[in-house]
C-alpha cells in the first residue's frame, strides 16, 4: 500500500523542557501515537495516530503536552471543508461507508440557543429555593383524567386505579447505552449514579449483565429489534420497559456489534455465541403497523403483570407527531422521541449527519398534536438527543416534555471528549471500549460519584431558574411555552415552537 | 501488637491503569525540590521510589510497603532501625540506625523495600508521607486505585 | 508475679516487648552475663570495622527498658536454676526467684583443639561473639600495630569479621575446612563470586584446610594449616560456628539435647520455663524433627512466641529456615532455606550473569520452593523467602520465577489476594 495520502487532524505538542520522560502518555495512549526514542532520550509523538482524546494530555504530571487541532491540515475553504476534504480521501482509500460515532457534530440551528426564559419582576414574587420548598420530583407514565375519591368515616381514599408510574427525583434519566456499546464500568457508573440520586438508567438493547441485576429498581429494560439477551426474566428485571423502535443518531437503520467485539461476557448477556456478529435489524420484522406494535406492547405488558410502564422509543422524523399519537394509541405508557442530535456507538456518517429533525421541534409538535387529540395524559413525553445543560431540561420541559434523557451528557461526565471514535473500540477513557485493560481505567466509584454530581448541579440550576419564575414545582412548567421567547426565529418556526418572539408579553 | 487506628493504603488492584504516576510522585514528594521536572533533571540519581508498579499483560497495580499488623521486617532488622511508631501505627526505617545489611529485604514478603543508593545505602521503603495530609501516590492516582483507609486494631 | 528473663538478646527482648504489650502489671526481669544490654551483636562486626559508633550499637537503648518498666541486671551470670524452688542462682551466689522463666541464652563460640593453642592463656586469638570481643580486637589491634590476620572458619560470622578487618586496612586470610566458604547456606558458585570478590580485595581463601598448630609464646605468631603452609600473624581470629548455651542447665531437670528441646509454644519439659534463640532446640511436630536454627530472626520469632505464652495468649511457632543477608567485599548476597543440591529429588534453577556480577539459584521440591541464593542482585527476594515459609506450590508459575522482573504480579491470584489484605502470618500463628 502506498504511503497515506491524508493528513493528521490533530498536533501533539510536547514541552520537551517539562517532560520528563516518566513515559506515562506513552503508556497509556491506546492508539499507539506516543513513543520513546531511547537513544535520543525523547518521547514523540505519531500525529496522524492521534484522535484528540486528550487522555494523555490529562494524565501527563507535567502538562507538557498540549493537544491541538491541526489548524491547516487542508487549506481553508468554506465550501470544501477540511471534514469534507478528508472524508473524501478517506473514502478514496477505503471504498466503504465513512462510520462516526457520537451525535451529529454539524452547525445546525440549536433552537434551544434561541429559546430564553422568562423571570418574575415586581407582579409575581419570585421564589427562594434554598429557603422555600422547590418539587422537582417527576412521575413517568399513564395518569388518569380525573381522579375519584371515596370517603368513609372521615378520611379520604383514592378510588381510581393509577398505572404504574416511574417516580424520578430529577426530570432527568440516562438514557440507552448497551453494555457492549459501552464498557461494563460504564454502565456500572451510571447505574449507581440513577440509584444515589433517584432516577433511571436504561440498559440498551444490549441485554443485562448480572453485576447490573442489583440495580433493578432504577433500570429500566430496553427491547430493540435484535432483542439481545429478551426473555421474560429481563423484561422484569427493570423497573420499566422500553421498545426501541429508532434512535437519532441512526434513523432508519439497524445495528452491527462486529464479532470481534461479541467477548465472553457480550455473548452470554446477549445470549448469542461468541464471536457472532451482533445484528439489530432495521425494522423489528414482527412490526409493520401501529396494531403490530400494539401486539408487542401488551405482550410485555402480559409479560410484566401489568406492574411496569411500557414505552416506545424513535428517532425524531418528518412525521414524528402523527406517530407518537399512534404509539399512544397503541397503549405505551411513555414516548421517548430522540432528536438529530442523539449519540451512538457507531453509525454511518452520513446518516447520523442528515437524518431527522431537532428535537425541540419534535417536543413542540408532539406535545401539541397530543393535547389537541386529548391523550396527552394517557403517556408521558421523555426526549433525548444532545441535551447539554439544565438550560436545555428546562426549556425541553416548558415545550411540553415530562423528562429528559441524557446520553453524551453523562459520558461526558465519566471522561468522554468526544473524540467520536467510540467506533473503533478502543477508548481510551474507558467507556466506549471492551478491552480489560481501557475498561479498568474508569472506576466505577469515581464514574458514579461524577455523574450523580451532574444531575444533582443540574437539579440545583433547575431549581434556581424555577424559583426566579415563581415556580414552585416542575408540574407547572410542563408545556408551559408562556415562560419561552424566541430570538431571531422566523414567524413559521416560532409556530411550530408555539411560543412568541421575545419583546412581545402574555 | 499496637492498638487504635492506624492508616493503611489500599491497593486496588482492578483499577490500577498502569501509568506509574504513583513512582513519580512518590519520588517527588521524598525530594529536596518537591518539583517533578528538577527532581527529574537534578535529583534522579538518589532517589527512587517507594512505591513499585507491577505489570503482566491485563493486571497492573501498585504495591507499598504494608505496614504489617506482624512486620517481618522488624522481626528481622539487627539494628532496631526498621521499628513501628506506636502513635502512627506505621513501620519505619531509622536511616541513622540502620546500617544497610539488608535483612529486612530478605524477610519482606511483598518486596518493597529498596537498598538506597548513592550516598544512601540504607534501606528505603514507604513511610505513608505522614508529612502530608494524604500520601502522594494516593493523592495523585488518577484512577483512585490507591486508597488510604484506617483500619481499627 | 514474676516474669524473669535470661538474656537479652534479641529472643529475650521480644519476649519481653509481647509480654507487656499483655500484661501490663506484673514484674519483668531481665538479667545479661555481659556489662551492657540491649546492644546488637551482629552489629559488633560493624564496630570493629567502625562503620558503627558506641551510640548506635543499641538495638534496643536504656530508656527503651525505663519506658516499658522492664527492669535490667547486667553483669549477672546465672550459674543455676532450680525448678522445685523456681528460682535461679548468680555467679555471685544471689537467688532470683520467678514465676515464669524464659531461658534466652544464646550461643557460645566453638573452640577447637589446636596444637599450641590455649586462648585463655595466649594473646592474640579471639573469639567473635560479643561486644567485648569487639572492642578487645580493637584495642589489641592498635596496641600491637597488627597489620595482618587470620580467621578460622568462612562462615557468616567469619567472613562479617573479615569484611570488618579489611575496613580497617589488615590484611587476611580466611582458612575453611570445607570446600569453599560460606558452605552451609551457598553452592558452590555463590561461594565463587563471594570469593574471588574477597580475593580482588587482596584477602587470601585457603579452602579444604584447617590450623593444626598453633606458633607463639605470650603472643601469637604464626600459624600452621593442615597443608603444610605457614602464615605469620599476630591475629586469630576463631569463628567456626556457636552451641547452644545451656551448660548451666546442667542439674536442672531441664531436657536439653543439642539444645534446650521447646514445644510450638516454646515449653521446654517443666513447667513455667521456656526457653527461646539460639539456646533453644525447637521440635517441630509436623516435621517429627527438631533444629537449632542459630539466626536473628528465628531467635526473634521464638522470642514472640514465648512471650505470648508466658503472658497466657496461646500462640504456635510455625516453624523457621536458615537464612541469612550478608554483604561481603561489596556483593549483597542472600540465601534462604535448602540451597544445596545435595538433597534428592529437586529441581534447579538457575540464572548467571554474563560478567558474573549476578547469580539467582532456586530450588524446588515436590512442586514447592525450598530453598533460593541471591548473589549480587537481592531486590525483592523477600518475596521468594515468602513463598518457602508459606509453602507454596510453584509448579503452575514455575516458568515465571527467574524472569527479570519477577513480582507479586505472577502469583496466583488466591495467593496474591491474601498476601496483600495482610490475612497472611508468615512466623506465628
Ligand atoms: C558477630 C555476629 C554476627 C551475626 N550476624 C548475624 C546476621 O547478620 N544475621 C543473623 O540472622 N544472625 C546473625 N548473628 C546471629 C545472631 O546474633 C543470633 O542468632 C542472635 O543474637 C541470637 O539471639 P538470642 O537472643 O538467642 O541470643 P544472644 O543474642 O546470643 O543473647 C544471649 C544473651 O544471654 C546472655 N547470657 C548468656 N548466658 C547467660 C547466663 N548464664 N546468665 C545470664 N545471661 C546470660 C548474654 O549475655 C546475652 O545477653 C550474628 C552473630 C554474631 C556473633
Ligand atoms: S506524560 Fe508528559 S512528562 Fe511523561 S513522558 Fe509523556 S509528555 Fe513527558
Ligand atoms: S497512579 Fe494509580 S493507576 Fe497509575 S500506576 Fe499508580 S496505582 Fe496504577
Ligand atoms: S517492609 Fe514489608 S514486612 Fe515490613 S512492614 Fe512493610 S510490607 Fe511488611
């Protein structure tokens, strides 16, 4: 093979003053890019090798090394960009479909960034979180319209039946991320953190590893196409169960977890050989219609007594609200709609990059389309897809969503910088990889303790914002869009929203 | 047998990622300059570390002188330099005392401790930076696969 | 009550640091032959050769003894002990009653029959066992310009001697029965490198030889080996090993064979007494045998032991190897349990060197190690000493042992596991 014709993305820097050839980065970095030179007594650097995973940079005791972008690696073109320059010569090499990882990187509108919020000035009093009771505490699934109460002998008791319900002390859940996708640790970290702080994690498609059996009570089960590791034991292991129909960071298409990567421990919490190619079709082949999926959700619903909420996960897309209504109708307790922005794994560049909407206009119009047919009540709202910050929860929220899910956010948390190779298998943080010797590098104590620190900042921010609005309790900034403006969003687009430009009041 | 609390360094060993940071420190924070890079280029020579890091394909993990409940070391030691503190619980070279015969490495069934070199030749081991607060290995772990605990005795 | 020590050496003081730690209360005695106590006779090689002063000869100081209330006679020799009446008898004729004894007396140099030679009565030639000693071989050196020496016996006391001599500039020849120095504990090419390294330092090796004769009136002169060569020297220095001493044990009802015969738990036959260290003849009951293994740490241990018991706590001995750490002429050697190859059935490993400068010798026997040299390089050898005094079975690591970089890490998990949350005792139980 010819000599490679790209350039590197990234520059190692090294101080060569302040390194002191301890050889940690050398050590550690798992795409072999740093190297000792013994006669010259120098540690260099193979920039090509480099993906930008600032793991050595972290590690190095000197900080000695800088990480940087290669600033002209192609000559600067706004048409021809450097990404587009390079995934041409890539292709031109290879042949194949680009893969990526992560969510969609690419400079769309984020409407959240063009959404801001109100606060109460003189008329209303705004509220003080730290001196005044703030409810946050959130309830996923199927509510009753109205409720009937029974008096007897003084006291009153609840008559209606309620479904069952997902009680959440944070509007804010993490979202799917298949042992497989990501390291046992991860998945550990997270679990714990949902256990501490109150919430859920959600195992992916990816089936249950028994050390994650313990966390039951803050798990909820996902069924995905290839159903991995789905019997009736796994379907009652959880708290909930969620059927995923599509993701956004892949709408339309299945999975792959290559052989290689299905280990012992993959194969038996998949329940598939090792060595075997884990596929997750496109479509579930059992699911051509809404009655199909009305088939499966009361199928698990059998399966579970009727005791957990079942919900529906898809990609946000063109036709995102007349779905959701009819995955209502189908009878789920919940609808979890994942916008452009969502992560993965691994998936084909070009679709993660062009495929589905954002998902501030999918809440809008599910929330709306929802309440006009009158079964908002019967399903809770929770939508995922590069929610970044509490702003973001908040905002969701008032456009009508019940919870959030957070995916990058919270391997963000546990270390990740989004190098987007998760791919590759080879993370060097620990997450997005199966190799004993990456995985060991997040320990799940730390991992645990950092992501429930997240939710519970975002908690106090949440509060903090709410206060300011005189809000007392989250259930009065449900699909309250009257706390949102828009900034420079075209009339068509403010509509969709449902909200008004900023400048104009009640 | 000394009775209280007395601090120990846990070795966690599933989490240890091998990157020898622990040596470095350990070597720092037992230096003149406390500074890495002229401990590096200045004081190398007399200095090793405490801490030793092992290594076979997928385990790695870090291994300190234990502070033995029953020390061999100090079982063993002819001149009474390796002893333990009674208020910190800790086992201890006396570098004045100890006169560099080496029973103490014959006897330490973990193998952590050192001949000093150099101007040293005294028997080198860890001493839990009681100086510090935390000690440095453990503090700079970036993985927290060293814990200091205290343990009731 | 009375607890009384004889001896204070390293068995008499760790029974006398585990019996407080105990028994706060009641009276501990100590009682020494010599002038000082609480110094540390390995060190006395140290003295001689000036690497160690007066003050840090002190394994154990004189307030160490004030602050524990532990209560020091020296300069007493105990002549006598009478167990019907439970008390001991001094040189000076004083009874020292007691209500639990611990006989710690150590060993007494070995001297042989040689023509000539009666060492009380000749100057010159010297035993190497105690401070005295020490501080005599100083003075007699100065005092007479004494330039050169000769050391009888290359074992470990020797060779510390003449390690210590040549320090002080003398010149030395070491004579040794055996076929090479150090025999007990080295094979052959351990003993190699000690050698030609003590040659290089311009010390003579006669091997397979002995003094027959001794030359000199008052003083000595000269020397006469079992070869026929003679060498001029106003120095003899007589190391040819220790006994247990306990010929004060004489009429006491007290078993002694080689030495004082104890039980796991330090019991000698009679009641109330025990007895620790080089003195003492362990039986070891799983191995049906009994031995005199005459080193620090095993005399330390035993110490513990006994300690334990006299104050009540039920401990057993488990057993203790030969070993021993010696720095000679510059090459740190240390060597461990069997090392012979003598013994049959086992398997050796071995490692050299290309300059010589290292060699690593192990032992294996019915899938355990028994026995290892270390000669030059010594780094973590405590680990190997580990695996014999816990009987490890080897065989599924064996390959591993003699790698460069040999660890904790090789171990078998269990094994690993145990040894570092500390649930493993190596010396008591
Ligand atoms: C020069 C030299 C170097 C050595 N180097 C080493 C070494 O490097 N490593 C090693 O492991 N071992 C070494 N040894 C051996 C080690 O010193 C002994 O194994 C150890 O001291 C034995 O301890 P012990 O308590 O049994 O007896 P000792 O230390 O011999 O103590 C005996 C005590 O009993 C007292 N005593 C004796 N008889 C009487 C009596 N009748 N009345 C009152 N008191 C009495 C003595 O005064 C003394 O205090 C060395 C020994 C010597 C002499
Ligand atoms: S980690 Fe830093 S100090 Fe260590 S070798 Fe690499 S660049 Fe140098
Ligand atoms: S610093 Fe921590 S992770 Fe790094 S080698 Fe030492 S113990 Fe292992
Ligand atoms: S040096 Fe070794 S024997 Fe001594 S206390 Fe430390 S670990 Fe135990």
């Amino acid at each position: 093979m010819a000599k490679r014709r790209s350039t590197a993305d990234f520059v190692l820097e090294r101080d060569d003053y302040k390194c002191i050839r301890c050889l940690a980065c050398v050590r550690v970095c798992s795409y072999g890019a740093n190297f000792y030179d013994e006669r010259e007594n120098m540690v260099f650097t193979e920039n090509r090798k480099c993906v930008g995973c600032h793991f050595c940079e972290a590690i190095c005791p000197t900080e000695a090394i800088v990480v940087q972008h290669n600033p002209l690696a192609i000559r600067w073109n706004a048409h021809w960009t450097s990404e587009v320059v390079t995934d041409i010569m890539k292709q031109a090499e290879t042949g194949g479909v680009l893969l990526t990882s992560m969510g969609n990187d690419k400079p769309y509108f984020t409407y959240f960034d063009r959404m801001v919020l109100n606060a109460s000035q003189v008329t209303n009093p705004s509220i003080d979180p730290l001196r005044e009771p703030m409810e946050i505490r959130t309830f996923i699934g199927k509510k009753p319209l109205s409720l009937e109460l029974e008096e007897s002998e003084g006291s009153v008791a609840l008559k209606t039946q309620i479904a069952p319900q997902l009680k959440l002390e944070v509007p804010i859940m993490f979202s799917a991320m298949s042992y497989g996708s990501i390291s046992l640790n991860a998945s550990k970290s997270l679990a714990k953190a949902a256990q501490t702080v109150g919430t859920y994690f959600n195992t992916g498609e990816g089936g249950l590893h028994k050390d994650l059996k313990e966390f039951g009570e803050n798990m909820i089960v996902q069924c995905a196409s290839g159903r991995f590791g789905v019997n009736v034991d796994y379907l009652n292991a959880g708290a909930a169960v969620e059927i995923k129909i599509g993701q956004g960071a892949k709408p339309g298409i299945g999975g792959h977890l290559p052989g290689e990567k299905v280990t012992e421990p993959i194969s038996e919490t998949r329940m598939i050989p090792v060595g075997t190619d884990a596929i997750s079709p496109a479509p579930h082949h059992d699911i051509y219609s809404i009655e199909d999926l009305r088939q499966l959700i009361y199928a698990i619903k059998e399966a579970t007594r009727y005791k957990k909420p079942v919900g529906v996960k898809i990609a946000a897309v063109h036709n995102v609200a007349p779905i959701a209504s009819g995955i209502v109708r189908a009878g789920a307790d919940f609808v979890v709609i994942d916008g452009i922005r969502g992560g993965t794994g691994a998936t084909p560049k070009v679709t993660r990059d062009n495929v589905g909407i954002p998902i501030e206009l999918a809440i809008a119009v599910v929330d709306k389309r929802l309440r006009d047919e009158g079964i908002r009540h019967l399903a809770s709202i929770i939508v995922a897809g590069g929610i970044r910050k509490s702003s973001d929860v908040i905002k969701a929220i008032a456009l009508g969503a019940d919870a959030v899910y957070i995916g990058t956010a919270a391997l963000v948390a546990l270390g990740c910088h989004l190098c987007q190779k998760c791919y590759m298998g080879k993370c060097n943080w620990g997450i997005a990889t199966q190799d004993p010797k990456l995985v060991r590098r997040l320990n799940p104590e730390i991992g645990a303790r950092r992501a429930a620190n997240l939710l519970r900042a975002w908690a106090l921010e949440i509060k903090e914002i709410l206060g300011g609005m005189g809000i007392n309790a989250i259930e009065s900034l449900r699909g309250n869009r009257d706390v949102l403006r828009g900034v420079g969003l075209q009339e068509h687009e403010l509509e969709i929203l449902g909200i008004k430009p900023a400048g104009e009041a009640w | 047998m000394v009775k209280g609390m007395r601090k120990k360094i846990l070795v966690k060993e599933e989490y240890c990622i091998g990157c020898r940071l622990c040596e470095i420190y350990c070597v720092t924070a037992h230096s003149q300059s406390k500074n890495l890079i002229r401990v590096f280029r200045y004081e190398l020579g007399e200095l090793a570390p405490a801490v030793i890091v092992e290594e076979r394909e997928y385990t790695t993990f870090a291994v300190q002188c234990r502070h033995c409940e029953e020390a061999s070391c100090v079982r063993a030691c002819i001149t009474g330099a390796m002893h333990r503190d009674s208020s910190t619980g800790a086992v201890y070279v006396d570098r004045d005392k100890c006169v560099g015969c080496w029973m103490c490495i014959m006897v330490c069934p973990y193998g952590v401790i050192k001949r000093g070199t150099g101007s040293n030749k005294v028997a080198s081991k860890c001493d839990l930076c009681l100086d510090r607060e935390l000690p440095a290995c453990v503090e700079n772990c970036p993985n927290e696969a060293l814990v200091l605990t205290e343990v009731n005795e | 009550m009375r607890y009384l020590i004889i001896g204070t050496g390293p068995a008499g003081i760790a029974a006398a640091e585990k019996i407080r730690g105990l028994d706060e209360e009641n009276e501990i005695l100590m009682l020494t032959s010599e002038e000082i106590a609480g110094y540390s006779k390995p060190l006395i090689t140290y003295f001689l050769g000036r690497k160690v002063n007066e003050d840090r000869m002190f394994y154990r100081p004189p307030w160490y003894f004030e602050e524990r209330n532990i209560s020091v006679m020296t300069s007493t020799k105990v002549i006598e002990v009478n167990p019907a009446k439970k008390l001991v008898i001094t040189e000076s004729g004083e009874a020292i009653n007691y209500d639990r004894l611990l006989i710690a007396t150590g060993g007494l140099p070995i001297v042989p029959e040689i023509e000539g030679l009666n060492p009380s009565e000749m100057e010159g030639v010297f035993t190497f066992t105690q401070w005295k000693d020490s501080k005599d071989v100083a003075k007699y050196i100065t005092d007479n310009d004494v330039t050169e020496a000769v050391v009888l016996g290359g074992g470990l006391i020797g060779l510390k001697t003449t390690e210590a001599l040549l320090e002080l500039g003398l010149k030395v020849s070491i004579v040794e029965l055996s076929d090479r120095i150090l025999s007990n504990t080295f094979d052959k090419k351990a003993s190699m490198i000690v050698t030609s390294a003590l040659q290089k330092r311009g010390c003579n090796v006669y091997t397979n030889d002995t003094i027959v004769q001794v030359k000199g009136k008052k003083k000595i002169t000269k020397v006469v080996l079992k070869s026929g060569r003679e060498i001029k020297t106003k120095l003899l220095i007589i190391a040819i090993g220790v006994k247990p001493n306990v010929g004060f044990l004489k009429e006491s009802g007290v078993r002694v064979n080689r030495g004082v015969v104890v039980n796991e738990h330090m019991e000698t036959n009679i009641t109330d007494i025990f007895a620790a260290g080089d003195c003492a003849e362990f039986y070891d009951p799983r191995l049906g045998k009994s031995s005199t293994i005459a080193i620090w740490p095993v005399a330390f241990s035993e110490g513990e032991v006994a300690g334990y018991n006299m104050a009540g706590e039920r401990v057993s001995y488990q057993g203790g190897i030969p070993m021993n750490s010696v720095e000679i002429a510059g090459v740190a050697t240390i060597s461990v349990g069997n090392t012979s190859a003598e013994v049959e059935n086992v398997e050796i490993l071995e490692y050299e060197s290309d300059k010589r400068s290292v060699y690593k010798k192990l032992v294996i026997k019915d899938g355990k190690l028994v026995g290892a040299v270390f000669v030059g390089d010594i780094d973590r050898a405590g680990i190997y000493t580990g695996l014999i005094l816990q009987k490890v079975d080897v065989s599924s690591f064996k390959d591993d042992l003699m790698r460069d970089d040999f660890g904790l890490v090789y171990l078998p998990k269990e094994y690993r596991k145990k040894l570092m949350e500390g649930e493993l005792k190596v010396w008591l139980e």
